[in-house]
C-alpha cells in the first residue's frame, strides 16, 4: 500500500504511539483489502461507545489513546452509549454508570462531538460523493443509499482510527465499480407502514448477503421507511446499498428475485416471540427519532396517558430533542420518556425487570431476544401507542 512521506512518520511513530497505532490499525485493513492508498474523509462515525457492548479490555485501550495524545483530525461523531444521566443511570447500579462515563471522557479528551446518537446525518448532512468512515450499520446504508455518501461498513477500531488519521483505506464502498447493483428485488406488495419496511430489510438481508439490490417498488417510502428498511437489511446482511427503482442503471442482465406479501408477513410474525400480549416496555426510536417523528408521535398521543405497569421510551439525538421541545412535552405529560444518547437495545433492560419489549422497529425486534433477553412484539407505530397508552 502507498503511503505518503508523512504518512509514512506517522507510521514509524515521529508523531507518537496514538497516530502510529491508528495508522497501523489502518494499513492493516487496507492491506487485508488490497487497498493501494489511504483517501481523506469527511466525517467518522464511531461505534463501540456503549459500555454493555464494549466491556472493559476495549475501554482500556481508549484510555491509552486519550492519554498518548490521541485527537481526532476531522468531524467525528459518536454512537449511543448504554445509558443517560438524566433518566437511566438513576436505575442502573452506580458502577455501570461510572464505567460509561469514564469510557465518553475518553472520547471528549480525543475532540470528538458527544452526538451519542445513531443517525449523526440528522446533526450534520453529509456532502453527496463524500468519502466517509462510518460505523454504524444503520447509518452506513443511509448514508450511502440516501444521502449518496461513500462509506464502508466501518468496525468501532477502523472507524476510530480513521478519526484520528483523517483518512480511510481506499477499497470497497469507496471504489465506483463496487457500488454497482447485481440483483434486481421486486417487492409485489404495497408496503403499508415502518414494519412492513423493516421486515422487509430483515427478509433481505438474510438473501441479499452482501449483494447490491435494485429495489422496486419503493414509490410512497418517506425518509423514514427507507431508515428502517437499510437498519434491517444490515442487521441480518451484510448490505450495505441499495438502488431504489427509477435508477437509470442496466438490469437486463442481473439476477433477479421477488419478494411478495405472504414473505413480509410471516418475516413480521418470526419477529414476534413474546408469548404474552402485554409488553413490560415499549419503545420507539430505533434508529434514533427524526424530527418527523417525533412530531407525528406526539400528535398520534393527543391527550392520552400512559397505562399502569407499562414503560414508554422514545429515543432520539439531543439535537433533534431540543429541536423538538412542544413534541417532547407532549410525550412526556403521557408519562413517556424522551431518551437521547441510548436506546433499548444497547442499555441494560433485563437489569430493569424489562421481559416483554413491544417496537415498531425491525432492528430491535431482530436483536432484542439476544441481546436485551427479552421476548419482542413486532408492531406499527400506532399499534404500539395504542398499547402503551389509556383511551
Ligand atoms: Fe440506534 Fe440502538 Fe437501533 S443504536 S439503530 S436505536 S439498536
């Protein structure tokens, strides 16, 4: 691999074990690659900040970083961490919250922006053809689907390290020829809502692997449809791109599959396990609440309250949270929570007494039985207000 005259400093270590380390942990990767140069970014985004995911031996090594001096070169931004101060840490013991507080100092002291949230493209749109160092699934088929980024599926140490060299091995989602769509997916039913989009995605992934699909019949999808579907797809695929229909790229000579309504449907009814009807949480918010979103909740609510025995969360980024103050209000004179910098999944719900957890997201229904212990109810938004709340 190509390294410049400075980038070659960096790696012999004249400018200290933190870039040395980081430019290591680059080259490393674009040699498994093949890649032939490092290429500048725009922004990182990085995963690995929750403490439940990370443990101990990874923290210790942000430490290291902190204290070699280690800062990030560019705009970079951080996925959410296991709890929030305001709410959640009053719940969990005392040393969780310590462990994850000292894990985000870490990360303040190396520059990065405490965005603790999934959908950084919310805070900061990417520049379309930007190359970036993205490692949130979610976000990278977002980024690369939607926004017409250029991202890798980043892993949290590539992600990370890349903040800190400002520049990303050259291979993979940053090479045109590999954006380039094989397989032709028609979906021969009308999506009706954010679950259909998910299970979709579930469905998808689990065929597509690491293919590239042109995906027909996404005519009516809002912004937030397509988030869903791309935060399923890469749950249980390795995708990370998809073409909606009117692209004006060749599908005479692609595979071609289709997906028709019995597959959504029984997709949904494998994402509900939950063996009794009243769920102990619902939760909304995965990926992290837009602006729309918070506002159609809010009005969706009205003047309802919150059933007894039940908990309500809705999580989002800080940014949108104090964008959106009457929505949230409203949300909370329910008696839900508002929650940034966290979400279900990555917090601890079993320690909370939490067995039956009923969202309108595929992703979570998809990781919620693994990870958070709990058995799931897979169902649209209204459907879950309804639930959660009286009237
Ligand atoms: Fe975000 Fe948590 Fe879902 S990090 S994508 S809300 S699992």
């Amino acid at each position: 691999m190509y390294l410049t005259k400075e980038e070659e400093h960096i790696y012999e270590g004249d400018y200290g074990w933190a870039s040395q380390i980081c430019m290591k942990i680059l080259v490393r990767l674009g040699e498994l690659f093949d890649a032939t140069k490092l290429i500048p970014i725009g922004s990182a985004h990085v995963s690995g900040v929750s403490y439940k995911t990370l443990g101990d031996a990874p923290a210790e090594f942000l430490e290291a970083l902190a204290n070699a001096g280690g800062k990030a070169k560019v705009k970079a931004t951080l996925n959410p961490q296991s709890l929030n101060k305001e709410y959640l840490c009053k719940k969990l013991p005392e040393y969780l919250c310590k462990k994850q507080l000292n894990i985000l100092n870490q990360f303040e002291k190396m520059g990065f922006t405490e965005s603790l949230t999934c959908t950084p493209y919310y805070l900061e749109k990417p520049k379309k053809g930007s190359h970036l160092a993205w490692a949130e699934s979610s976000a990278v088929v977002y980024a690369n689907s939607v926004l017409g980024a250029w991202t890798n599926r980043e892993g949290g140490p590539s992600a990370l390290a890349a903040a800190i060299i400002g520049k990303t091995p050259d291979y993979g989602m940053h090479k045109a020829e590999n954006r380039k769509p094989n397989i032709l997916v028609s979906v021969e039913t009308q999506l009706q809502n954010d679950v259909g989009f998910g299970a979709l995605g579930i469905l998808l992934g689990k065929i597509l692997e690491d293919k590239i699909p042109i995906i027909q019949g996404l005519q009516n999808a809002a912004k937030e449809n397509l988030k869903q579907l791309g935060a399923a797809l890469a749950s249980t695929g390795m995708v990370n791109m998809f073409y909606r229909d009117g692209t004006r790229l060749k599908t005479n000579e692609i595979e071609k599959i289709s997906v028709e309504a019995k597959d959504v449907k029984q997709t949904i009814e494998n994402l509900s396990t939950a063996s009794k009807p009243k769920p102990d949480l619902v939760f909304l918010g995965c990926p992290h609440c837009s602006l729309n979103e918070m506002k159609q909740i809010a009005n969706l609510i009205g003047n309802r309250k919150l059933k007894d025995g039940i908990e309500f969360w809705v999580c989002t980024s800080r940014f949108i949270k104090e964008k959106t103050e009457k929505y949230v209000e409203k949300i909370e004179e329910s008696g839900g929570h508002v929650l940034t910098d966290t979400c279900a999944v990555v917090t601890w719900t079993d320690k909370l007494g939490i067995k039956t957890i009923m969202t309108n997201s595929a992703k979570t229904a998809h990781y919620a039985p693994t990870l958070n212990k709990a058995e799931t109810i897979l169902a649209p938004l209204k459907q879950c207000l309804k639930t959660a709340l009286k009237g």
